[in-house]
C-alpha cells in the first residue's frame, strides 16, 4: 500500500466536517468551564478563555482518533495484516507500527469467525436469510454486546465488534468498584 494523499479540496471538505463535528462538543466544554451560563453568554469571556475551551474540545477529539485509530489497525491485525502493512498504511516503519500497536498484529484465530482483541472475543456470523452480517462478543470487562443482522459485510460486522471490544477492555469506561453495564 502507497501512502494515502489528500487533494485541497478534499481536505477543506474534511476541515468543514470536522469543524461541525466539533461545534457540540465545543459547547460542551465552554458550557462546563463558565460553570453552566446560557448559550449565548457562554461565549461572551475574554478571548483566551473561549479559545483554550475550543483546545479542549480538540484534546478530546484527539484522544479518540487515537483510540479509533488503534481499532482500525486490531482490526486489519485480526485480518491478517502484519505490522510492515500497517506500518505502510500509517506512513512509518515496521518497528514503527509494532510500537504503535503493539496488540494489533495477533495470531490466527482458532476458528473462522472469530475475533480475539483487546482481551475479549467477539463471534461473526452470516444471517443466511437476509444476507447481512451480526456478530457476538464479550468484553475484558464481562460485558456482553451484540449487532442484529444486516451488517453488510464481515468486515463491518468485525470493525463492529472491534469498536465494542475496544471500548470494552479491561477497566475502559468505568472507575474502580463500578460495575460494568450491558451495551
């Protein structure tokens, strides 16, 4: 795989989208920092304040490209995809990417269907009737979870369940003495 480019217009496209994405969570965290105000005098603060809110809101965004980023590459791991093509992908080396991702490369499952990420497993299956995918899984966390048919794909069904495995891993999402919830 070559390295991935972006056109001028594809990246103002993607600023756009993302700026969009952004503006609610942005609000969000304005809302916390002046301490709950009303819409419209939330942003009324000096300038630094707004700005550094809207930083904040870009943290967050950061963190979880970094997390969907990591799902990604489990997931083209659990494919069969080793770290030299991942590294590829990523624009970095080999070592690079075993770095990165250091569980993102994993061994064969021991059946097909099966996926083995982030500490728990996940069951893909094919819906004969409808022609769509589901899959199964558990968590590190013992949470169960499950997709109903018409996925359109084994891979989106495993990117799927990938995400909730991800999200699911021992001690994500919860403090220490909560108890998991069900998805």
């Amino acid at each position: 795989m070559t390295s991935v480019e972006i056109t001028h217009e594809e990246r103002a496209e993607l600023a756009t989208a993302l700026l969009g994405a952004l503006d609610p969570l942005a609000a969000a965290v304005r809302s916390r920092a002046s301490g709950g105000l009303s819409a419209e005098r939330m942003w009324n603060a000096e300038p630094v304040e707004v700005a550094l809110s809207v930083l904040s809101a870009w943290k967050l965004v950061d963190a979880e490209v970094k997390r969907l980023t990591a799902v990604a590459a489990a997931t083209a791991g659990s494919y069969g995809a080793g770290y030299e093509q991942l590294g590829a992908a990523w624009g970095i080396t080999r070592q690079g990417a075993r770095k990165k991702w250091p569980e993102a490369v994993s061994r064969p499952a021991a059946r097909p269907g099966a996926l083995e990420l982030f500490g728990g497993t996940a069951e893909l299956a094919e819906d004969e009737a409808s022609g769509g995918w589901r899959w199964t899984a558990v968590g590190a966390d013992g949470v169960t979870g499950e997709a109903p048919t018409g996925l359109r794909g084994r891979e989106e069904a495993a990117a799927h369940a990938g995400a909730f495995l991800a999200a699911h891993a021992e001690g994500v999402g919860r403090t220490e003495g909560q108890e998991p919830t069900e998805a």
